[in-house]
C-alpha cells in the first residue's frame, strides 16, 4: 500500500512539474509551418536564414505574374534563398515545353542560388519549382512524387488552363506590379 501511494505522490509531483513549466497559451509562437503562403500573415514572418546568417533573404512572399501570349497568371515566390536567387534574374522570357504530361519546363539562363534548398522534395498541382539536374524552372500542373533535384520556390494559379496549353510556348515571368 505504502508503495501504492509513494508512485501516485511521485506521479502527481512530476504532473505538477510539468505543467508548471509549460508555456501559457499566449506565449506559445506557431512555427511557419503552421502559416499557409495563401496567409497574409507568411509573409511577416522572418525566414530562420535570414535571423541567423546575417545575409539579405527577402522578408516577405514575391508577388509574380507569367505572362503566356497575353494572357496572365499569377503566383507567388517563397522566402527562400533559392526564390531569391530566381527573382533577382527576372523579369525572364523563357521558352517551356510539356514534360510527361505533368509539368511545363524551361531551361534557365543563370543558375540561382541552391545553397539552403532540400536535396529532394515533390511538387503539388501549382507548385513553381526550380530543377536542378536540367537547370529549370518547372510550373506543376500535376502532382510528382518526391525527386532528387526539384526545390520549390513557390506556387502559381490556375494550373488546369496551363494543361490546357497543348503547344510550346514562350513566356515571360516578372514581379507583378
């Protein structure tokens, strides 16, 4: 019995504890994960890049627009240092062709700076992708599985009316206004 009550006094100390030392609701920050790019809040946000390393990242989400014979889509770049890279070069006219009935790809002039990206990732429907192994950018129409080379950078609208265009095309990419 004397044992009984020694691990339930033992066990209600270690609760005490513990919820002594947990933060108040208030004081908790979300992580950026938790911040969509469609959030005007996610482009507040610092990148963990920029607060540690010193160098200039953008602060906030670039605002895009790709020009395809007149007609425009828009889309965003991430904070990334690779997205910043890729900004710094544009406004780029590009000429994009259909990959495997899943993406359009254009081969870049310059490549940007791949310094922080992942090794690997995937790309969602929408995703804006730099590819390292063909030094391109990649506009998602389908989603890919996850391969070595694809970094994203940011996401575009209206993926079905890009699939839609059947023939190469060339486009121009800009910071939207």
């Amino acid at each position: 019995m004397n044992r009984r009550l020694s691990a339930a006094a033992c066990s209600a100390l270690v609760v005490a504890a513990l919820t002594a030392c947990a933060p108040e609701q208030s004081d908790v920050i979300p992580s950026r994960a938790a911040f969509s790019t469609a959030s005007p809040l996610a482009s507040t946000i610092p990148t963990a890049s920029s607060e540690t390393s010193g160098e200039s990242v953008p602060q906030s989400i670039t605002p895009i627009t790709i020009d395809i014979d007149g007609t425009e889509y828009t889309g965003t770049l991430d904070t990334s240092r690779i997205a910043a890279s890729f900004a710094a070069q544009l406004p780029l006219t590009l000429s994009f062709e259909d990959y495997g009935r899943q993406e359009k790809i254009a081969p870049l002039p310059t490549a940007p700076d791949t310094s922080d990206a992942p090794a690997s990732s995937s790309a969602p429907v929408g995703a804006i992708a730099y590819y390292a192994p063909a030094n391109s950018i990649v506009l998602y129409y389908a989603s890919v599985g996850s391969f070595a080379g694809i970094m994203p950078i940011g996401t575009f609208d209206d993926p079905a009316g890009l699939q839609g265009i059947t023939t190469d095309f060339t486009a121009t990419i800009r910071i939207a206004d």
